[in-house]
C-alpha cells in the first residue's frame, strides 16, 4: 500500500526522529525519577537518558547511515564543538555496546530481561557506564533495581515501537 504513503526526505525523517527522542526523553526523565528515586545529580541523569532515548530511537533503524545521521543532525542541533562530539561519540559508544549486548541477549532468551535493566541501573542510577557485559563480569544490582530497570526499558521500548511502526505506516523516506 506504498501509493498512499508521503514521500519525505532523509533529512525530514531524522528531523521527526529526533522530535520523538526529545519527547521520549522528558518522559524517560520524569519516570526514572519516579521508578528509581533519584537522588544524583541532574544534569548526569540527563546526559545519560539522552544516550538511552537516541538508542531506543536507532534501535529499530539498522541503518548505519541513517544512525550517523541521526546522531550528527542531533550533535548540530545542540550546537556542540567537533572535540565535545568526538567525546560524545565515544560516551555513546561505550554505552550502546552494553545497551546492544543486553538486548541481543534478551531477544535470544526473554527470561533475560533482567540483564537490560542491570544495564540500565548500573550505568544510569549507579553511574557506571564503563562496565562491560561482553567482557564480564556483570554487575551485581539488586533484583528489585534490575528488574524495575527492565519494566523502564519495556515502556519505552513499546512507545517508541508504536510510534516507529505508526510512522512507517505514512511514510517512505527517499535516500534509505
């Protein structure tokens, strides 16, 4: 049914992309707050939601040229130095390895769900995003904490497939 769909440039695409991941982050910074009871630093927790939501968004884009996109477009439009975004690039790095390994591990087995929300606790509420899950060994966070940093990931996970999979339903984009 591609006939009714609207055609809209790569540039457009991304630009509604990032439009979702801001929202998506707001509400991924009430709700961290809410679920974990968040007493560290603000402008921590922010930067490390931001990385979250900018995953969450490339997760479902397999594309290596439309991610680089992504996270060139969103590095633009902050405004930030090529030394700060080289420094971003690697910070993101470190954290969608863990990020990827954790749900690559999950989709192999759903009973290891606990393993992205130990991800998602040790590298945001315990800030330690230097950890690796493909080196070992995994970090020991409580059962309660893992598991409530599965349910986080699971509702973002779903809103942003929902509005991922709405959007695909609309559009074609020209260039990917």
């Amino acid at each position: 049914m591609g006939l009714f769909k609207k055609k809209i440039s790569l540039d457009e695409y991304v630009d509604i992309l990032l439009k979702a991941q801001l929202e998506l982050e707001k509400y991924m910074l009430q709700e961290f707050h809410n679920t974990f009871e968040y007493q560290g630093e603000d402008e921590r927790l922010k930067f490390e939601v931001r990385i979250l939501s900018l995953w969450l968004i490339t997760l479902f884009h397999p594309s290596e040229k439309l991610r680089d996109k992504i996270h060139d477009t969103y590095c633009e439009s902050i405004g930030i130095s090529q030394e700060t975004k080289d420094m971003f690039y690697k910070d993101i790095e470190q954290r969608y390895k863990n990020y990827f390994t954790a749900y690559s591990m999950w989709q192999k087995n759903p009973q290891s769900g606990h393993i992205i929300g130990t991800a998602i606790v040790e590298t945001i509420k315990n800030q330690n995003p230097y950890f690796s899950l493909e080196k070992g060994p995994i970090p020991i966070t409580g059962d309660t904490d893992a598991f409530n940093g599965f349910l986080f990931f699971e509702l973002f996970f779903n809103v942003i497939v929902k509005q991922i999979v709405k959007l695909k339903k609309k559009v074609i984009v020209k260039g990917l």
